[in-house]
C-alpha cells in the first residue's frame, strides 16, 4: 500500500517542484536583460531553493508513509480484535443453546405427562360440553313425589296424566326416574320436553296440581345446576327464616327473589 502512495504522490510532488521552479525563473520585465552576473546569481539561488523544495517534499513523503504504515498495523489490530470477538460471540451462543436445549427437553418431557394431557383435553373439552348439557337442561322438566309403583317400567304414563291435569298435551322424550330405588321413597321424575317455552308453560301451572285429587304433592321444577340447586336452597332456607321470625308479614319466592307481599 506505501509502494502504491509513492507511485501516486511523486509525480505530483516533481510536478509541483517544476511549477515552483518555472515560477522562480520568471523575470520582472522591468529589469533590464543584460545583467549577467544578477542572472548567474539568481541561477544560483533558484537552484539551492529548488533543491530545499525537493528535499522538503521527501520529507513530507517520507511522514506520509510512517503514517501510512501506522494506519496499517492499527487496522491489522482491529481485525484481530474482531476476530477475537466473533469468535467470543460464538462460543456464548453455542453455550446458550445448549443450555436452552437441555430446558426445552426437560419441560416438554414434564409437559407430555399423561396425567397433564388429561388435564388440557379436559378443560378443552368441559366448556362444550358442558355448552351442550346447558341446552338440554333448558328443556328438562323434573317431577318429585310421583309415587312409583314397585313394578313400574317407566313414568311415561304418569307424566301424561300430569300434562292431561294441566290441560296441556306436550311431547317429551328420554322420561325416567333419577338415582338408586329405595323402600318408600319415589325418586324423582326427568323428562325432556321439545321446547324450552313448553317447560315454562308446565312451571306457571304447577301449583294447579294441589287441587288435583291423585297429584295433590307433586311439584314440578327446571333442571338445575349443583351450584343453582345449592343456591336455590340457601334461598329456601332464608325464605323459611324469615317467615317464622316475621310471622305477620308475607314473604314469597319469585323467580328466585324473595319478596315481601
């Protein structure tokens, strides 16, 4: 890289020294021209000035190239630095990787444990499901205390008579008693209806049944919840609190509010 600068600055700099030197020959056309021995003298003078000018130049040339020669091991050192420091970065990363390799295989192994699968399908499948049981609760009717006969096959035709009481005739499917038979207890009743507004109508009606002679202490309900079955009996049980403590008041229950009439 010096050679190369050399090669590019000296013609310049002789170049230059000429120019100098041209400029120095020049003489003022007010002095006259046969002044021989002024002319040898500025001769001279010219060429010791020319001489200095050169040697000047070398000079310069010579510092350019030191420096020349500095910004070349300067730039050797910072390419060994980097070197240094991409090679530093690359152990790191390879270190890291490692080491996030080993958690990856650990937490997936921990992750695809039979026990927590069964975890993660159950809760993506519960809300479904559970979507699915919540409409076919809104058409659930359930009848308590229909007496069951010891050689009953089925309700059907119980819950028939109970709709011919209320003067309504609806269609209603998968009719059966709930839970184990015991001696001198009738389980209760579910049926299914074809329509949510077919319950209601059923339930508005219900308290007709105590003037009726063979279903006098059958109640209907809706198909609760275990959590609305548990709050519909702290609300039973507050509505039973307050009438016996309030015995000149009259308190009654409606859609699940209790009202002071």
């Amino acid at each position: 890289m010096s050679q190369l600068l050399v090669k590019k600055c000296l013609p310049l700099l002789v170049d230059a020294a000429k120019r100098e030197r041209d400029e120095l020959n020049a003489k003022d056309p007010s002095e006259p021209e046969d002044e021989e021995e002024g002319a040898d003298t500025g001769a001279v003078e010219e060429e010791t000035e020319d001489t200095d000018v050169v040697r000047g130049l070398e000079k310069e040339l010579r510092d350019c190239q030191k420096e020349v020669i500095q910004l070349q091991k300067k730039i050797i050192q910072l390419q060994d630095e980097d070197i240094s420091t991409a090679r530093a970065v690359t152990e790191t990363v390879q270190r890291e990787m490692k080491s996030w390799s080993a958690v990856v295989s650990s937490n997936c192994a921990a992750a695809v444990a039979p026990s927590k699968l069964q975890a993660v399908i159950q809760r993506t499948v519960s809300p479904a499901r559970d979507a699915v049981e919540d409409t076919d609760r809104n058409k659930n009717l359930l009848i308590f205390n229909l007496e069951e006969a010891d050689d009953e096959e089925s309700p059907d035709a119980a819950v028939t008579g109970i709709m011919e009481e209320l003067h309504e005739k609806f269609s209603f499917t998968d009719c059966r008693r709930l839970g184990t038979r015991s001696e001198g207890k009738a389980r209760p009743v579910i049926a299914n209806l074809a329509s949510h507004d077919s319950l209601l109508v059923l339930l508005r009606k219900a308290k007709d049944l105590k003037k009726s002679q063979l279903f006098s202490k059958v109640f209907l309900g809706p198909d609760r919840t275990i959590e609305e079955r548990a709050e519909r009996r702290r609300t039973l049980e507050t509505l039973q609190k307050l009438r016996t403590e309030n015995p000149s008041r009259q308190y009654v229950l409606r859609k699940g509010v209790i009202e002071c009439v």
